[in-house]
C-alpha cells in the first residue's frame, strides 16, 4: 500500500516514513495541503494521514478537496494533529469524511494500530468513501474559517508565549549563549554572554564570531584556524561538550571559558551552531588557590617533626610524611600499601592496630600516650598519638588519620615537675615544723630551764649516796633529753642559732673518734680515712659533732651484730654535667663528708622518706625519729647536700657535701676551763620576764658570788640602771620579752652603763640577735635550757 504524509515539519515526516514503512508500506511525503493533492492527482495513495494547521493548504481544506474529486473520494484520510484538541475540531474533520482523528503524541505501536483498524473499516464500507452522508456546503465553510482564525489566534498567542519564555530564560541564564550561522554569523547573542564579552547584544548580531576565540594577538598575527577547536566544530557540525579554551572580549583581554556547542539545523535544513559557555576565570583561580593550599599543607606536613601517616580501615598505609619515612628508614612509595607488621614487632603492631580499631569504633579522635622502644637500636622514645577517623563525602570510612608527637623532654619535665613539687612539700614540712618549733621552744625551754636549774641546785643540798639524789639525777636526765629534742627541731627547721668558725674538719673528726667509738660500741670497727689537705669548712663546730654523732648512731643500729663503720672527708668540685644527672646538687667545690656502714642497708621505700621528722624504722622507745632530720636541717642550713646510697642487704652511705670556704681555718687557744668559774666582785642586771626563771637566775648566779640585780620587763631593768650608783658589768638579759626586746634594751642600758657588757639568753631563734640562724660578730649568747656549768662559763666569757 502507498500512503501520502502531509505535515509541514520534517522529523514529523521522517517519523511517520519510518513508522509505516516498517509495516510495509510504500510513503511518498508533502511539506503543505497544496503539494499533497497535486502528487494525489498524479498518483493517488492508498492511504493519505495529514496535520491540520500548514502552510498554503491546512488540512481541513485538503481533506475537503480529496473528497470532492470523485476518483480520490475512495481514499482513507487520517488526521494526526496537536494543533487542534477541542471536540469541534474532531467534529468538522469527520463531517468532512475524515476517516479518523488521532491527538498527537500517541505510542508508534498504538498510532499503528489505529491506522491499520481505519484502514480495515475503510475497506469493509458498503459505500465508497467519497459519498459522504455530510453535505459540505456553506455552513461548513463558516465553521470552518471560524474554527481555522480561532486555532491561528490560539497558535500566534503560543508561538509568542513561547518566545517570551525563550528570551526570559536567555535573558535569565547565567550562561552564554551564542545562536551562528553556516557562515559563522552571529544570528542571537543572550545578555549573559554580551555582558561577559564586554558588548552591547546588537553590536554582535550579524558579526563574525570567530574573533572572539580567534583573534588578533600583540603582534598582529591571527591565530590559525586548525588551532581552534571550537572553529573546527563548528565547521564541521561536530557536537562537542564541556571544553576548556579563551574567549577575547572587546578591550582585546581575554578569559578562560568551558563550552559546549552543537549543530543548529533550521528548515531548510541548512546547519548553524549554537554555542553555551561559561566564565570560568573564578573557579580557574579557585581551583588554582586549592593547588597552591595544598602545596603549602603538603610542604607543611612533610616539614613537620612530627609522624604523620595515613592509612586504610585494613591498616595498610595509604601516606606517610618524612619525618615518618626517615624512622622506618624507607621511602614513601615503599611504605605505601605495607601495614604495621612490615616495620614493627608483633607485639607493637598489635597495640597498633588496636587503637585504630578503637579510634574507628569511637567515630573521634583519640589520643594515647605510649613508651615505645625501637628494635633498630634499643633507644625509647615517649610519643603522643592523635589518631582520628577520615570519612569521605559520602559519610564513608576512608581510613584512619595519625600524628605522632616525641614527648620525651615532656616526660621529663612531668617528672621535673614532680621532683620539685615533692621538695616543696618537703621544704614546706620543715617549714611547718619549724614553725611549731620556734612556736613552742620559747615557752618550752623556759620550762625546762627551771626543771634543769632548780634540780641542779637541790643535787647540791642532798648527799650523792641517798636515793634523793638518784631521783634527782634522773629527773635532770630526762629533762635534759627533752631540751635535746627542742634543738633538734630547731636544727632540722634550720633555727638553730649557731656560731660558725672557720675549720679543718680533718682535725674536727680526729678529736671526736674516741667518743664515736664510744657511741657505736666495741663489736663494730670504726675506719678512718681522712683525705690530706682537706679544704676549709666555715660552719658551727657543735653541727659537725651534730651530724657525725646522728650518723654514727644510724649506722650502728643498722648493724645486727659485729660490723664496719667508715668516716671519709675528701675535696670535690661539681661540675654542670654531673648536676644535670644529679639535679638535686650544685655546681662548685664541696668538701665531702662520708659516712658508711655494712649494716641491713634500705629499700628505696625508705630511703624516700628517712629525712622526714618523725620518721623512723626502729622499734619503740630506740629513737625520736629525729636524728637523721637534724642532719638534713643542718646541712641544708649550711648551704650543702646530703644523699643517700643503700640497697637490702649491701649497707648505706650518706654522703655530706659541704661548701668549700676561701680561707685559712680560725686559731683558737685551747685554755684549761675550771669546773666552775666564778665571780670576781662583778655585778650582774638580770632581766627575764619569766619570775620562776628570774628567781632561779639570780640564785644560781649568787651561788656563783655574784651581785646580782633583777628586773622583771625591760622599762624596770632600764630604771634599775640609771638609779644604781655604782657600775654594773654585765646585762644578762633575755631576748624575747613584752615591750621591748633584748636588743633594743641592751642599747639603752649602754647609754646608761658604757662599760656594761651584755650576755643574751633565749630558747628560741628571733632574728634579732641572729640573721638567717647565725650569731652576730662579738654576741655572747646562752641558748635556754642552761646549767649551772654552761651558765657560770658564759657569764666569765662575756665579761672576760
């Protein structure tokens, strides 16, 4: 069968063609009304489908003629239309004879059928098509030209709906577009891509484009046109998409753009091109500042001290820096893809690879501080490890990110820190001891000064045969035990008044062994290994008796049965280095006092806490747990060190480092002190603000054949003095009292008595006869609690 396709667009023509030829028909085609029934007077079809709204001749007008030719009346016609859709149109098409009227769009398979039923019916009719039971005469022409001007005004108000849309969204877009011709013309120019070219819209309609990617350069060459892709598309009608090349705007400046073009056919079927590009000069710089940030995090990472690696859920390694690169000793490239077993024991990469899967499972980051000891050369390291989770855009896992940090000279500086603040509570627990020593050492040792006193004095009235005196020499015992303790305290609390004098302390030692000896008893031999010319000590003799004496008795008791104790002195200079391993010393020149012993020695436990007041090891009622405080007191008073060295089972030894003094030792005339020096017709001022020490000072002091006056506050003694006629030679006085103290009296009494010398007594250390613990020059003291002895000595050094 030949079928006739009257439809005044081509691919609606090439659509149908390929439709029914499929199905075995024969198609012959025509663009308007007008050309279709010149070719069906020539060689009528079998089958004729047409739109309605063409050129020349619309449908309606064809269908009409065909049906008033008698030998073309037979004919099945189809209408196939979008144009019309109301029931008016379908109406006047069958009224016509139309054999069916199909609404565009339709499936192919369901256009085919429909044809094919229109086709059977038409066959199957009794009458001939062209006698049609419709008169077509002037009513239909009416509805007709009525329906035709309706359907004309319809499609004119969508064709210019249609390009007001069309401009609005050129207008709107942000893109260029550009509409050429075959000649490459510009035939539309949108306001986006005028204004990005730096033209008005009608300077470029009827222009030649290819200036705008082909242009003249500086040196007036033009470029050729087999260098431009987008002039050789365009010539050939290729379709090309999402392209990178230079557009040139108007002041001859150019800019990167990315375009697409493809053929524009019109009508005729003559090829343009239509072309839509963008301004990419801002993503061009964007993408450039990313190049340039990632570089610089690049360089930073790779500068880094840091470890900084990268790796996959698996734990195989995805990036390292170099910092990473020079620990494992191996380049990136062969690190890639490895996992922690490659590079570390077993062990290692199992903790490894335990906290990657835990810092996965968290979802944040964690971070973990680690010792971690390298096989290569046995060295440990303290490192802190940040690792975090990396996920991708899509939320996914990408691996697990890690930054490792030495901390080593943190770790050191924690322990520093650690030591320090273990001084400084130490240093504060002397402090406070100190403080409740000088806090009570007043009012205590004016207590035990009348115990002491008075108990000497009644010793004197009792025969030394009866038990009396046996309780009295006890009581004097105990009480001289408890002032003992009192120093002691002030000795570890660094309050002891002392009188340092320049020293040997070779020729100190040498005049203690025989006590010492004494003192640790006949089971355990005592060495002496003195070093020849030993530096100069400056300190208070009685601290050195002090030190040895407490140091000697620790050892002893440290000895089960028979043992070695051993006093060495030699001169060390500390130097920086060795304080750096040792930071509780200073640099500069010590003389060392060692004490050791081959006793039960210490654990560390102990030997941590031996230095504190209070504590000791031995059983009840074998010491104060004092001896080796005072030590300590003592030494550090002096501006010294003390440590000790003591493993279980191997003995102990404490090592005394004390400043050397620039100087040569003090001569000093030992003179044959009588048992009781006594008095030579001196008048002595007795100022306590004690009345029981007051009374007990002035008996002991008459028992010494002195005149004595007494004043119990300082304005009373001052009275005494202006009023007295004859000449006092020494003010005893104490220094710590109501209103006024000793000092301050000690001047005012001086004005009153010139010649008057002054013997101060205290049992606590105000600095007002001391500064930092040490005696004045050419102050005459006598520290509370006192005997008769110690006070009748005293009294004859100062006036003598």
């Amino acid at each position: 069968m030949k079928a006739l396709i009257v439809d005044d667009i081509k691919e609606n023509r090439l659509l149908l063609r390929t439709l029914l030829e499929s199905q075995g028909y024969s198609v012959e085609s025509a663009e308007n009304g007008l050309q279709a029934l010149d070719q069906a007077r020539s060689a009528p079809p079998d089958l004729i489908i047409s739109d309605l709204l063409m050129p020349e001749m619309d449908g309606y007008t064809l269908c009409r003629v065909v049906k008033s030719i008698e030998r073309l009346s037979s004919i099945p016609f189809v209408f196939y239309t979008a144009t019309y859709l109301d029931e008016e149109d379908e109406a006047l098409a069958l009224g016509l004879g139309a054999s069916l009227f199909i609404r565009k769009p339709t499936e192919p398979l369901e256009f085919l059928r429909l044809v094919n039923e229109a086709v059977d019916e038409h066959r199957n009719q009794a009458l001939p098509a062209g006698t049609a039971s419709h008169d077509v005469g002037e009513a239909f022409e009416a509805l007709h030209e009525t329906l035709l001007t309706k359907k004309l005004d319809e499609k004119t108000r969508a064709v210019e709906s249609l390009r007001k849309q069309q401009a609005l969204i050129l207008a709107s877009t942000a893109e260029g577009i550009l509409c050429l011709d075959l000649a490459g013309r510009l035939t539309l120019v949108n306001d986006a891509a005028a204004q990005m070219l730096g033209y008005q819209p009608l300077e470029l309609h009827g222009r030649s484009a290819d200036f705008l990617w082909r242009p003249s350069g500086p040196d007036a060459v033009s470029n050729p046109v087999k260098e431009c892709s987008l002039q050789v598309a365009i010539q050939s009608g290729d379709t090309r998409r999402q392209k990178l090349d230079l557009f040139w705007r108007k002041d001859n400046s150019s800019f990167p753009v990315e375009y697409s073009c493809a053929p524009l056919l019109d009508e005729e079927g003559n090829r343009g091109t239509v072309i839509v590009f963008r301004d990419i000069s801002d993503r061009n710089r964007a993408e450039q500042a990313l190049r340039e940030s990632e570089t610089r995090l690049r360089t930073l990472v790779e500068t880094m001290p840091d470890l900084v690696w990268l790796k996959d859920p698996d734990g195989r390694f995805l990036y390292c820096n170099r910092k990473f690169e020079s620990l494992f000793g191996a380049k990136e490239s062969e690190i890639i893809g490895q996992t922690d077993y490659d590079f570390v024991d077993r062990k290692l990469a199992d903790l490894f690879r335990a906290n990657d899967q835990a810092t996965i499972e968290a979802g944040k980051p964690r971070v973990n501080e680690e010792e971690i000891t390298y096989a290569s050369d046995g060295h440990s390291e303290w490192v802190e490890t940040i690792k975090s989770p990396v996920y991708g855009a899509g939320g996914e896992l990408v691996g697990v990110l890690g930054i490792a940090r030495d901390i080593s000279l943190r770790k050191q500086s924690e322990a520093e820190r650690e030591r320090l603040h273990a001084q400084l509570l130490q240093a504060q627990k002397i402090e406070a001891v100190g403080q409740l020593a000088g806090g009570v050492a007043h009012d205590y040792n004016n207590a035990l000064g009348v115990v002491i006193g008075y108990t000497e004095l009644a010793l004197k009235t009792v025969e030394s045969t009866g038990k009396v005196h046996d309780y009295l020499q006890q009581a004097l015992s105990a009480a001289r035990r408890s002032a003992n303790i009192t120093r002691q305290l002030l000795a570890f609390a660094r309050k002891q008044i002392i009188d340092p004098v320049v020293l040997d302390l070779n020729s100190t030692v040498e005049g203690m062994l025989k006590m010492l000896r004494h003192l640790i008893g006949e089971n355990i031999d005592l060495a002496w290994l003195p070093v020849s010319g030993v530096w100069p000590l400056k300190i208070d003799p009685s601290q050195i008796d002090q030190i040895l004496a407490n140091l000697c008795v620790n050892a002893r008791d440290a000895i089960a049965d028979v043992g070695r104790v051993t006093i060495e002195t030699e001169n060390v200079t500390l130097d920086h280095s060795y304080c750096e391993q040792h930071p509780e010393l200073l640099p500069g020149e010590f003389v060392m006092l060692t004490v050791s012993d081959n006793g039960c020695g210490m654990d560390r436990k102990t030997t941590e806490k031996i230095f504190e007041p209070f504590y000791t090891t031995k059983g009840v009622g074998r010491g104060t747990g004092l001896g080796l405080s005072t030590v300590f007191g003592i030494v550090r008073q002096n501006g010294g060190f003390i440590n000790v060295y003591s493993e279980p089972g191997e003995g102990t030894t404490f090592k005394v480092y004390l400043p050397r003094h620039l100087g040569a030792p003090d001569r000093t005339e030992s003179k044959p002190v009588a048992e009781m020096p006594k008095a030579q017709g001196e008048t002595v001022l007795l100022v306590e603000d004690e009345k029981a020490l007051l009374e007990l000072g002035r008996e002991m002091l008459e028992g010494l054949g002195y005149k004595v006056l007494t004043a119990n506050t300082p304005q009373q003694a001052i009275t005494l003095a202006g009023e007295y006629t004859g000449a006092l030679q020494l003010l005893m006085t104490d220094v710590v009292m109501p209103d006024m103290n000793g000092r301050n009296l000690a001047e005012q009494i001086q004005a009153l008595q010139p010649e008057i010398k002054t013997l101060f007594v205290s049992g606590y250390t105000a600095n007002v006869i001391v500064h930092h613990g040490v005696l004045d020059k050419g102050v005459h003291f006598l520290q509370k609690p006192f005997s008769l002895n110690n006070l009748a000595v005293k009294v004859r050094e100062a006036l003598d």
